[in-house]
C-alpha cells in the first residue's frame, strides 16, 4: 500500500518529470525504440508473410523460425549482441526486432491465408493479376490481423525493451535497473507502472486502427460462420477461437 | 453431489495434512541432527566424539575464488598434519558467517573491507592497515583474523594501456591531467556511491559520468573499455579480464575504495600456534596476481576444480617442506 503511494508521488514528483533523466526524456527514448522495432520488424515480416500467405508456401518454414524466435532468452541475446556489436542500440535494437518478427509474420500470413477462396477465385475470374490480386483482395482484407499482429509485436516490444537497459541505454528500464541496486524501490515500481501504462496506451490505438481498417464491404456483410465451413485451412488464431 | 465433492476435498485435505505432518517431523529430526553435531556446541570435547578432536572445519562463500582459498588453507593445514576438513559453497556473508558463530566451520577466508562493514556498519576505515586495525575491534568474541594478505579482491579503476601511455596515467590522481572528457562503465549505482563518481569528484577532483552497464565489470564493461566508449571501468581487481586485456588498474594513494585484503576469519579456539603459522605463511604468499591466474583457471576452458587448483598453487610455491 505505502509503496504504491510511493511509487505515484515519485510520478507526480515535478522534479522528475524533465530533464534528460526525466520522466518525459525517457517515455520519449521508449517510445521512440519502439517505434523503429516495429518499423524494421514490419519492413521485414510483412513482404514475407504476405508471400507465404499469398503463394502458400513455405509456411511450415515460417512457423518453425518464428517458433524458434519466439524461446530466445531476451536479456541473454542482448548480452550476447552486445558483445558484438559494442554498447549502442544495434544490439538491443536487434534483439528486440526478432522478438517482434513472429507475432508480425504469423499476423501476415494466417491474415492472407484465411481470405475467402471463392473471393480470390472471383478476382481472377474478373482478370485481375496476382499482384492485383494481392494489394487489391487479401491486402484489405487481410488487414485486421495483420494490425492484429503487429499490435502484439508492440506490447512485447514495449515491455521488453525495459530489459535491454541491462546495457546503457535511454528509456523505461533507465527506472528499474538504476533504482534496483539502491533499493529504491518506489522509482521501480513507478517504472513498472510508467511501463504499463504505455502499454495499456499502444494497445488502445492499435485497437481503434483495428477498427478502422476492416474493408467497409466486410463490416456490411459479415457473418463470421461462413468462413468455418470452407474447405481452405484457416488461421490457427480464428480456428481456435471460436471452441469453448 | 454436493456431499460427495466435500468429501473429495475433505480427503485431499486431509491427505495435505499428513503430508505436512511428515514434512514437520522431518524438518524435527533433521533440526535435532544439527543441534546434536558435536561440531556445534562451544566446547568440541564434550561432543559424541565424531568428528576427531581439534579438526578444523574451513568453510567458503558460493564463488570460485573464495572456495579456492579455502581449499588452499585445507590442503596446507592437512599438509603440516592438522586435522581439517571443508565445507565448500555455503552461501552469502550472512549464511557462512552464522555458520562459524554456531560452530559448524571454524575458519572462513573473507575480504577485510566487507568484513569490518559487516559487524560496524559505520567504519570510515579504507587503506588495508585501517581497515586490518578495525578488524580487531569490531570482531565478535571468540573470533580472530590471522595475517592479512596482500591480495585483494576490490572494485577498481581500470584504463586501456593505450590510455594509460598516451596521458602518463597510473593512479587516480593523474586523471586530472587528462584533457578528454571522461566517462566511467559501471554499475548504475555507481553514480550515487561515494567511491563511485561522487568519490571521483570529492578525493581526486575528477570530473566523470557514468555509463551505466549493470553486468558487475563483467564482459560488457570490459568490452566498452576495448572498443574506447568509456574512458574508465570498474572491474573488480581479480577479473582474468584486467589481465587478458592488458588493462592498467588505476593506484588509489587516498584510499577512495575500501581494501578487500584476504584475511583467514578463524574461531579462536582452533587457532592453535601450529594453525596460525601454516595460515599465515599461506596468507604471505598470496598475491592478486595468484588470484587472477587461479579464476583464469577455473573460469576458463579448464575449468578446473577448487581442489585441483589450490594443490598447484601450493606446489608452484612450495611454502612446507
């Protein structure tokens, strides 16, 4: 109880909100990490689940590398890139990009994957090119997961890059790693609840971007059950869903 | 239905109940096993008469180094005929320091500086001879330091060679000659510390900042120094790093970091005058140097064992013959 007043009077403390270790400086630094994660992770997950989506092949590729990402001990990789790369932000910056590949990757394909095949069928039958195809039919329809992907690469992202403080950087973990040794543990807890609370925030927008994307022809007609009953494989998310 | 559920959790609980009863009487008997060790009481002679009268019992903190010197004292003290045994890897200052007080070691290699820190909270003590003299104060009852060595396991400054030619740097107190700004890697604590960067400013009127790398001066820091992002990293003085990188450690003639010399902690009735010479003639060969070749040893691919260790080392110095 105490510590939690603590912790939000350490947050409302003006004295540090500014400055280059403030409040401010550092939610911008994390922020900011984010942001080019998410950027890199997509200019590369994207292309490539939109082909394995779109082609339907090498999909058990995917899954098995993603998979394998996905159990990389974070705080052992940056240390280890660390080693390589030298102190800055290349070596975190890439561990946290291929922490984000899979969520963004899976989003990508299963996205494509899952669009109506009769839907495809009938683009083509109208004559469309199978880059048409793509950019004009599975793009917009695929959408809503593919965000839905990428709204998951940016929770972990966020939560994740407060480890790779370990090392000399900017950001939310600057909170917890300075203030673990000292004991000061109202400035840790108010990291945690800065971290959170960012998280909470990313998450809210991607929800509404969620919203907003799905083709105004799929909101009109949607009726979730028709997808069930086609012969295609279906995403394991949507697949899943929908059992008790 | 109802009845029938509050059965099966009445049996589960019940079943939670043994269980526990038979932890408890284990926990008992085990509690009477330790208090029943003749090692334990104060007088060792009125004990069931395990354990040979008079046997030195050396424990050691759970890390390499300090296990090493322990088996170092084991291996010279049995070697001049005393009888001892070890108990390796007992755990933090608080667990192996209560286990000398209860009587389950007798001898314990320590760093004099976390020592005399551990019974007077507010020693001001920081050259080895202060800190040595404390010792004798601040120690409980019954219980003595031998010879301190000269090897010593601290926090310490370190600088490239390169560093070190280019600005004629060799001690804290050359660093103000220094043009370039300077930047220390170290814990983050290290900013607030005073041996840290408010040490730097107060003693030797060194202006620094932190970059902060929470490793301990493992191998991030060292590869910082290397690649020249930081000027300055706290390395602790018996890190293979230091040696492998040809880094200089950096002297502290005003004493901004307390002394970690290695001091035998002994209880003092086993420290007979027979105990005494062995250790301290141990205690007078020991160097720094010792310390860093024998963690290269067990850190790197050898990895060899404690005991495997410390009988080359007291080969290599034949102290007893």
């Amino acid at each position: 109880m105490n510590q939690w007043g603590a912790a939000f009077l350490w947050i409302l403390d003006p004295a540090h909100l500014g400055g280059p270790s403030g409040i401010l400086a550092r939610l911008g630094e994390h922020v900011w990490y984010t942001l080019i994660t998410l950027v890199i992770a997509v200019l590369i997950a994207l292309p490539i689940g939109l082909a394995i989506g779109h082609t339907g092949k090498g999909r058990t590729v995917a899954v098995q590398v993603s998979g394998g990402l996905r159990s990389l001990p974070t705080l052992g990789v940056v240390t280890l890139l660390g080693l390589w790369f030298g102190i800055g932000l290349g070596a975190p910056l890439a561990a946290m990009v291929a922490l984000a590949l899979p969520p963004i990757l899976a989003g990508a394909y299963s996205g494509v994957d899952a669009v109506e095949r009769n839907t495809i069928d009938a683009a083509r039958a109208v004559g469309m090119t199978g880059w048409q195809v793509l950019g004009k039919v599975e793009l917009p329809l695929a959408l809503p997961l593919i965000i839905g992907g990428i709204r998951s690469a940016c929770l972990q992202v966020i939560a994740t890059w407060t480890v790779a403080a370990i090392l000399p950087l900017g950001g939310l973990g600057r909170f917890l790693y300075d203030a673990l040794p000292l004991r000061d543990y109202p400035q840790m807890l108010a990291g945690s609840i800065l971290v959170i609370a960012l998280a909470l925030v990313a998450d809210g927008v991607f929800a509404l971007v969620q919203k907003v994307v799905v083709p105004r022809g799929v909101l009109a007609g949607r009726v979730s059950e028709v997808r069930v009953k086609t012969a295609r494989p279906h995403a394991a998310v949507s697949a899943e869903a929908g059992r008790p | 239905m109802m009845k029938r559920k509050r059965e099966t959790s009445m049996s589960i609980k019940k079943r939670g109940l043994i269980a526990a009863g038979i932890l408890a009487v284990g926990a008992l008997a085990l509690s009477a096993c330790s208090s029943g060790n003749p090692l334990d009481s104060n007088d060792s002679g009125s004990g069931s008469g395990s354990g040979s009268n008079g046997a030195v019992i050396v424990g050691s903190a759970a890390f390499p180094e300090n296990e090493i010197i322990a088996q170092i004292y084991t291996q010279a003290l049995q070697a001049n005929g005393v009888k001892t045994s070890i108990k390796p890897n007992i755990g933090q200052r608080d667990a192996y320091l209560a286990a000398l007080k209860d009587g389950s070691i007798d001898l314990v290699p320590e760093y004099s500086g976390n020592l005399l820190q551990y019974y007077d909270k507010d020693a001001t003590a920081s050259s080895s001879d202060d800190v040595y003299a404390g010792l004798s104060d601040a120690l409980p009852k019954g219980f003595e330091v031998l010879d301190q060595s000269k090897a010593e396991d601290k926090d310490s400054y370190n600088v490239t060679q390169a560093f070190s030619q280019k600005y004629n740097v060799k001690s804290l107190a050359d660093l103000k000659t220094v043009s370039e700004p300077l930047k220390v890697g170290a814990n983050p604590e290290f900013a607030q510390r005073p041996y840290g960067i408010p040490g730097l400013k107060s003693v030797y009127g060194v202006t620094a900042t932190l970059l902060p790398i929470s490793d301990s001066g493992g191998p991030n820091t060292v590869k910082a120094l290397v690649d020249g992002q930081v000027q300055l990293a706290d390395i602790y003085t018996t890190t293979p790093a230091i040696k492998q990188n040809n880094f200089v450690t950096l002297a502290d003639p005003e004493h901004l970091i307390v002394a970690q010399n290695v001091v035998p902690l002994i209880n003092k009735k086993k420290a007979s005058e027979r105990v005494t010479q062995v250790l301290n003639t141990v205690q007078a060969a020991l160097t720094t140097n010792d310390l860093i070749e024998m963690n290269i040893k067990s850190s790197g691919d050898a990895k060899e064992s404690a005991e495997q260790i410390a009988k080359e080392w007291l080969a290599s110095k034949n102290l007893f013959d």
